[in-house]
C-alpha cells in the first residue's frame, strides 16, 4: 500500500491506496474553508498552522496500515510554501520512522490522475482541460512521464476569477459554488460582456479583462446579483470553449477530460459535453468529490509513480511552489 499525503493549500488529507489494483482503501480531508472564509480567500500562515494539527490527527486514523505501506507520496509542488512543507515533512519523517521510500508528486498531475482513482488502468492518450482556484491549463497527456502544456492562463484562472467576482458582489468564499448557485436563477444573456481573446489566434487564456468587466456592471447594477453571475458564468466558460475549438481544428482526440476543483461546476459540465459530442469525443470527469485538492488523487498517481520508480531521497525532495511540468 502507499500513504499519500496532500497540503499543497487548505485542505489537510491523507489517503492509502493498493498498489495491485489502485484501491482506495482510505481517504480522509479536513476543509479549512471556514477558517479562511472570513478573509475572503486563503491565509497561507493560517493554513499552515492548521495542516500542523489535522494532518497528523489523520494520520493517527491510519495506524493500522503502517505494516503494509511500501512507500509514502506526498504532494511537493505547485502550491503554497509554508503548506507544502507541512506534508513534505511528515512525509520525510514516516519516510524515515517506517524505513519506506518516499514518492514527491505534481499536485497537477495529481488532477489528472483523479479520474482514475480506484480504477486500475489509466486512459491514455487524452487532452485534459485543468481548471482550477490556481491555474487554467489545457494538455495533452500521453502518458505519466509525457505532457504537453498546449495552453494556459495569461492571468487569472478560471476558478479565481469566479472567486473574485463573488468577493466582488459580497457573497462570500469560496467563490465558484456561490456564484454558480447564483447564476441557476438568472439570466446569463442579460449582460453581454465580451469573450477575452476571441479575436486572436493566440491559444492561451485570460480573464483579468472579464473580471474587469463585470467589476464595472456591479458598480452600475448592484443588486442583480443573479443575472451577473450568469452572465459571467456563460462568458467565462465560452472563452474556454472558444479556445478549445481552436485546438481540436487541428489536432483530433477519442477522449478528453476536466478536471481541478473547478470541473465540479455543471454549467461547465454541460458545455463542455456539448463539445464533445461535436466532435466525437468521450468525455471523462471525476467523481465531485475528488474534483478539489485531495490525497486520493495524489495516491492514485503513485500508484503509477511506485511502478516506475519515481523514488527520491530524503535530500532530494524539494518544495517547488510555482511549478507546472
């Protein structure tokens, strides 16, 4: 079995998983979102102090595979410094007690993997769209060691920039289950605010200019909060749409997948499957509960990491907290 653990910002997790078969066999996470909602975003000391106390009151739950582990994954980059190292640490110091080797992996990587968490096999080649609180990227994955960055953010992510917009109109944090709740009762062709880059060929994405525009339509419009919402849901997720076309003029997949902890909105969903089904594509999500940031991803991506060997030393491991691939 492998221990995994994951501390790359607020949520404290750790899972076990069977290596034979990719089983989870458990997963725990403690949500911090309470503790920061008051700031309206996340509080990286904060955080840190509170990894400090739940990851190991976890661990205390997970006593009894101790005897089975064959290694311990811990998420070691992208994220917050001072909350990686939490993990990183305790993953160095049962690395160390259980005299098991240690496996760092991509919290994006991560994402990917968690569409297979307790599946045994992987479905490879795939164009995954990553969208998340920290990062908008489109890839092309072939395979654990090969991945290609087609596209990424100029600015903001898809994620933030819903957890701005909230922050924004004073309906609190996290942001995108907020703003999507909201945009349910309204009506998304009230505003028409302008899709970022539709008039460029450059594939990449952007929502500073989107985020800008609807700062402007709230000082003017207050209290249409529902209609706001869904107007800039629609156009958020139109711009992404927008690209992928792009990108599929030229290149063709049979499977393609979002993942991230904003893959879990179903306006998305819904949009996203309209493009598949254009363009012959099977689409693959994960389960909602494994969308955010969690340690059963981390661990099913060990799994694959275990099988080829991916070990680093105790010197070697680092905390990188800016990168991508």
């Amino acid at each position: 079995m492998i221990l995994s653990i994951e501390s790359s910002c607020d949520d404290s997790s750790i899972a076990v998983t069977r290596v034979s078969d990719a089983k989870l066999l458990f997963h725990k996470k403690i949500s911090q979102e309470v503790d920061h909602s008051k700031y309206g975003g996340v509080v990286p000391e904060l955080a840190a102090r509170l990894h400090a106390v739940a990851l190991p009151n976890i661990l205390e739950e997970c006593k009894e595979y101790f005897p089975s582990l064959k290694a311990v994954a811990v998420t070691n980059e992208p994220g917050l410094s001072v909350t990686l190292v939490e993990g990183v640490c305790m993953a160095k110091a049962l690395s160390i007690s259980l005299d098991i080797p240690l496996l760092p992996i991509n919290h994006l990587k991560g994402h990917i993997y968690s569409l297979f968490i307790d599946k045994p096999k992987t479905v490879f080649p795939l164009l995954v769209l990553l969208v998340s609180g920290g990062h908008t990227q489109l890839l092309q994955v072939d395979s654990y060691d090969s991945i290609e960055v087609i596209a990424t953010t100029l600015d903001d992510s898809f994620g933030e920039s819903f957890d701005k917009v909230a922050k924004m109109m004073g309906l609190g944090y996290p942001g995108g289950p907020i703003v999507e709740e909201y945009a349910k009762d309204g009506d998304e062709n009230r505003f028409d605010f302008t899709v970022p880059l539709l008039r460029t060929p450059k594939l990449a994405f952007s929502y500073s200019g989107l985020k800008n525009q609807v700062r402007l339509v709230i000082e003017e419009n207050p209290n249409d909060k529902q209609d706001i919402c869904a107007s800039f849901q629609r156009v958020a997720t139109k711009h992404l749409v927008h690209k992928l076309k792009k990108v599929l003029q030229s290149k063709s997949f049979d499977d393609f997948a979002i993942v991230g902890g904003a893959s879990a909105n179903q306006y998305l969903r819904g949009e996203i499957q309209k493009l598949c089904s254009k363009y012959s594509m099977n689409l693959h999500v994960a389960d909602l509960r494994f969308c955010s940031d969690n340690a059963a991803m981390i661990g099913r991506c060990a799994v694959d990491a275990f099988g080829l060997s991916k070990f680093a030393s105790l010197d070697d491991i680092r905390v990188n907290p800016r990168t991508s691939f």
